[in-house]
C-alpha cells in the first residue's frame, strides 16, 4: 500500500511540476520575422482607435512584410516598425530601442503632434511680463498662481505639467486665494499631461454640479470590436474653495494626454473658455510593455469621446479648436496675446 | 466540479461534528512553531501583454505554527518572498514580492480513505498578494495579484525510519476572489474596464491596493497548484522542496501564470508533545 502511494506521490509531483509548462505560452523567438509580427499582433489587438485614425493594420503589415527578413540589421527592422507607429499619428504611441544593457535609447518612433501648428508659448515672455515676486510659486515650479498686475481682479494659475504631486492642503490654499477674483486663467499651454488623477482633481474645483464629460471606449480583448464604453461625469470637489466664476483655459498644440484629460472634464462647463490654439489631444488611456527583444511600446488603448458646452459630441485625440483663437506673435515680446485676449474676456 | 464542492464540505463539516462528538479522554498534541528559510525561483508570464517568461532566484521566507493530534492536524503559515525577475532576450528587470497567509486543516481520521498516513481537508489561503514592479515602464509598470481562496488539501506521511520521515502534499484551488490590476490594456482591472465602470475620481478603479473589484472565480479561470516534498529530521529539522503555480485568465488564451520552485531548510524552534 505504501509503495503504491509513493508512486502516485511521484507521478503527482512530475505532473505538477510539468504543468508550469503547460500553463504557459512557449517563450517568444526574437527573430526579426517574429518581432514584426508581434508588433503588428499588438497594434492590431490593442490599439484602441485604429477606426477613427481610418488605419487597416492588416493593409499596412501585408505591405511591410515583404520588406522583413532575418538577415535585416536592427536599425533597419526598427525602421519599418517605426513606419507602423508613425502612421498611428498619436503622440502617446511610441516605439524605443535600447543598448543592449537598457541604459542608452538607441532610436525612437513617434509621430510629432506639434508639427506644422504656431508657437504659442513663450516662457520669456511669462517670466518677464506676467509673473512677479507676489505670486507663489509651489516648490520645483509644480505650480504659479496669483493676481496678474494688469488686472488685479484677475487670478492666473500656470500648470506646466501634471506630472507632479500637489496636496489637497496646497490646493486648498491655491483655491481660497482665488476666492475673491472675478476671473480665473487656468495657463495649462505646453502642459504635455502626466496625471489624470491631478488634472480632474483641479476640474472638480470648477463646479458645484455633476456633470456629464462624455465617455471613455477602452479596448477590453483581442477582438477589433472588443470595447467597452466608460461613461464619465466630473464630480464636484467636496470643498468649499470651488472657482464658479468665469474661467479662461490657455491651450495650444501642447495640451496633451492628461492635460486634455482637464480640458474635457471642464470643456462642459459654461464659464469655461478656451482661448489659444488648437490642443494636441491625446485623450486615449495609455499602455505599454516590452517586446520579446527588449523594444518599448506604447500604445494608446482607449478613446475618449467629450461633449461641449453645447452637448455636442466630438472625437479628442486630435485635440480640439479652442473658443477663442488666438495667435502669439513671438516677435512681440512685451505681451502674450493670448493672456491679453483672456484678461479681456474676463473683464 | 459538484463533488469536489461536496467532498470538500464532508471533509470541513461532517468531520468535524463527528469528531466532536466523540469524547476523548486523552489527547496527545504535537505543538510546532516554526521559521524556514530557502531559495526561490520565481517565474512570471503575462501574455495579455507578452509571452516573455521572466525569472528570478532569490529568498524566501516561511514562518508558522501547528498543531497536531491523531485526529487532526492544522497550521498557520506566513510565506514570503522576493525576487528580481529577468529576461534572457532583454535587459530590463521587475522587482517582484510574493507575500501568503494560509491556514490549513486536515483530518487524520478519514474513514472513507484507507491509506495510512493520509491526512485530508483544506486550505484556506486567507491573503495572496503578489507585487511586480517593471521599474522602467510607465502606466503599465505595476503587476499586482492578489487574491483569498479555498483548495482542496491533502497530506501523505511516510516514516523512512526512525529519525527521519517524509511528507507530501497537494492543495489544489478550487474557487476565491481574485483582483488583478491590469486590464487586456490598461492599468484598471478588467471588471471595471468591461462594466463600464472605469473613472479617474473614483480611487478603487485607480488604486491596486483597494478593495474594490474583487471578483469570485473558480477553477478553470483561477487555478492554483501547491505540491511540498518535505524530509523532517527528528524533532527539530525539515528539508523542503515545494512547487506552486498561480494561474489567472481575465480575457480568454491570455493567462497570467505564476510559478514558483522553492527549496529550503525549516528550523522548528518550538516542539513539544503535550498530553491533555
């Protein structure tokens, strides 16, 4: 009885222990051949708005196939991957090559979503005219906020980048001292994004009412019609410093990712305009990993649909028209026209 | 799938009420606490996101205590463990911590199974986190699974001689609430994702570590497997050699899959007999 349970205890644990390999998927090859056709794999299966960028992946790799071949040198594999990221013309979606040690980025493939819009942002410009010893500055420059000396009344916020922490005590702060202002501008201009969680947090302060945004489409299986719709309302901040009087947003071609998460979440509101220049976009949610030779993906796998003040529906990853167009002329350097433009709505 | 259920309850209920209505005059109760300390081999694959397998060797940790009578036997166990897990193809590393709390009952006193030295029940893994950190990527850096579960357990004891003997034992998942963090796509679990539920004001679709979003699975899309080989040397020694796999599927043909190979040695710093 016994010798028989020992051999069942043997088969037992030779099975289970063979099992690891069972459960999972046979370890990749890192030819050329299959590194392209994991890349595709991942755009055709992730890619979260391959309809709306009007891109049939299949069209496009049966194209770029006959061009791959195990003999291809990196540099060049690279290159015809980097063909298929660019044709995605989306800011978030980006291929990266390393050294071999993962410490030197090598090549990159992205489309540039500035490309062909003006400038409209120039930082000299702000420092010397605009900013002044009475503003606060949160440490790193995470923040700048306070009353513009054209127009006292007016309260002006400059966000250069939601990539950073700032406590609810230091937003706390910020929203009291704009308390007694007449107007807010909320300057979010080359604001590529960072954290969407921090970029809504600020929109809450911006109404007292929930609100409907419009709805995120995520990407949810392998599928092409594998979505799902997250609709989204802003909820007001619970505190009681919210900003309800007018709001002019500063946008040009570099709002993008989380940032346009903020100009979405209070695109709905009546008092808020934007004034400046076309936005990037980039509302899609972001995904990345690596492939099986080490290569870094990003990919967008989502898209956001918002709605206007006026309930209309519009696709952002493209950005959006701001309600007052403006141009700065950089030539110019004692004003910032676009301020200029928002001080006088304001007032 | 039924009689398992069912086994598993005769096991947990009836056995228990029938063995407390037997009175016993005399009990003997073998105490143990216990810490161990070994090797781990770790190895991870998402193929939502890649079929890469990374590995990584490094500690592992188990602390517990258990009693045991010649009617039953039970344990409580900490298992930790941590682990830099590579790839050969790439460079790029994840850090990755496993931590378990397990509490297992087994009886001895099985009438239906004639095998001596048999003891069977169930495990009870009360919390099972596992913690992957891809330091150089962005949204997607963070892999964490974590769930609590029931599996089948069964032990088989086997004296070789009089100092040394050997155990082995199986515990098989059969269902538990599991939450993974990321989606098919996106750093939110897929629940959320699917259900349309997705929002970046509400902290539980945001936050790994909420409790929010727990699902209940059963075996077929949460499996889990844990085998142990473990030589015991008189009173205070074991040698160990245990096998654990982890296997969850949120979107069909694309499993996450953990496995585990863990050698070690355990010290028992307490063991005593005490008749009651």
């Amino acid at each position: 009885m016994k010798n028989k349970a020992l051999i069942i205890i043997g088969i037992i644990l030779f099975t289970t222990v063979s099992c690891e390999k069972i459960f999972m998927k046979p370890k990749p090859k890192t030819t050329n051949t299959a590194i392209f056709e994991e890349y595709t794999k991942l755009v055709r299966e992730k890619y979260g708005m391959l309809e709306f960028k009007q891109l049939d992946i299949n069209h496009l790799s049966d194209s770029l196939r006959v061009f791959v071949n195990d003999d291809l040198t990196e540099d060049s594999l690279f290159n015809i991957l980097g063909v298929i990221t660019s044709r995605l013309k989306d800011g978030h979606s980006v291929l990266r090559r390393y050294s071999p040690l993962g410490n030197e980025l090598i090549q990159a493939a992205f489309f540039d979503i500035e490309k062909g819009y003006p400038v409209s942002f120039h930082q000299g410009i702000l420092d010397n005219i605009y900013i002044h010893s009475g503003m606060t500055k949160l440490s790193d420059d995470r923040a700048i906020y306070g009353r513009l000396t054209q127009d006292a009344d007016i309260a002006y916020l400059r966000i250069a980048s939601f990539d950073v922490d700032i406590s609810d005590s230091e937003l706390e702060e910020m929203f009291t001292s704009f308390s007694s202002a007449k107007g807010l501008i909320v300057d979010v201009r080359q604001n590529g994004g960072g954290s969407p969680n921090l970029s809504t947090k600020i929109a809450s302060y911006f109404t007292d009412a929930e609100i409907y945004i419009g709805y995120e489409n995520f990407k949810v299986g392998p599928g092409e019609n594998d979505f799902s719709k997250s609709f989204a309302n802003l909820k007001p901040s619970t505190s009681s410093n919210k900003f309800l009087k007018p709001v002019a947003v500063l946008t040009d071609r570099g709002v993008y990712s989380a940032t346009t998460t903020f100009c979405y979440s209070v695109n709905p509101l009546a008092k808020v305009k934007f004034i400046g220049q076309r936005t990037g976009g980039g509302s899609g949610s972001v995904a990345d990993g690596y492939l099986a030779n080490g290569w870094h993906w990003n990919l967008s796998v989502s898209e956001f649909i918002g709605v206007d003040d006026s309930g209309n529906e519009q696709h952002l990853d493209n950005g959006f028209e701001p309600d007052i167009s403006v141009l700065l002329d950089t030539l110019v350097t004692t004003q910032d026209e676009i301020i200029e433009r928002a001080i006088l709505e304001l007032q | 799938m039924r009689n398992i259920f069912k086994l598993f309850i005769i096991l947990f209920l009836t056995q228990s009420v029938v063995a407390q209505e037997k009175t016993e005059l005399k009990r003997t109760v073998l105490k143990k606490n216990y810490i161990g300390l070994g090797g781990v081999r770790n190895s991870f694959q998402d193929a939502k996101f890649s079929n890469t397998q990374y590995h990584g060797t490094l500690l592992s940790l188990n602390i517990g205590t258990s009693r045991e009578t010649d009617k039953y036997f039970w344990a409580i166990d900490f298992n930790g463990d941590f682990t830099k897990l590579s790839a050969k193809t790439h460079p790029f590393v994840a850090a990755a911590f496993h931590g378990r709390f397990d509490f297992t009952y087994a009886r001895k006193d099985l009438s239906f199974i004639h095998l001596d030295g048999f003891r069977g029940g169930g495990k009870w893994t009360v919390a099972d986190v596992n913690f992957i950190n891809f330091t150089d990527l962005g949204n997607n850096k963070l892999n964490f699974i974590s769930s609590s579960r029931l599996s089948l357990f069964g032990e088989y004891n086997y004296a070789i001689n009089e100092n040394l003997n050997a155990s082995f034992s199986l515990a098989v998942g059969l269902f538990g609430l599991v939450k993974e963090f990321k989606s098919f796509g996106y750093s939110a679990p897929q629940n959320v994702l699917e259900d349309g539920k997705f929002d970046f004001q509400d902290n539980g679709t945001q936050n790994p570590f909420s409790l929010k979003y727990y699902q209940f699975k059963t075996i077929g899309r949460l499996n889990t497997i844990e085998t142990k080989l473990q030589l015991n040397y008189k009173k205070r020694w074991s040698f160990y050699y245990q096998w654990n796999l982890f296997n969850y599927t949120t979107v069909k043909r694309y499993p996450l899959t953990i496995a585990q190979h863990i050698i070690g040695a355990r010290f028992n710093f307490i063991s005593k007999t005490k008749t009651k």
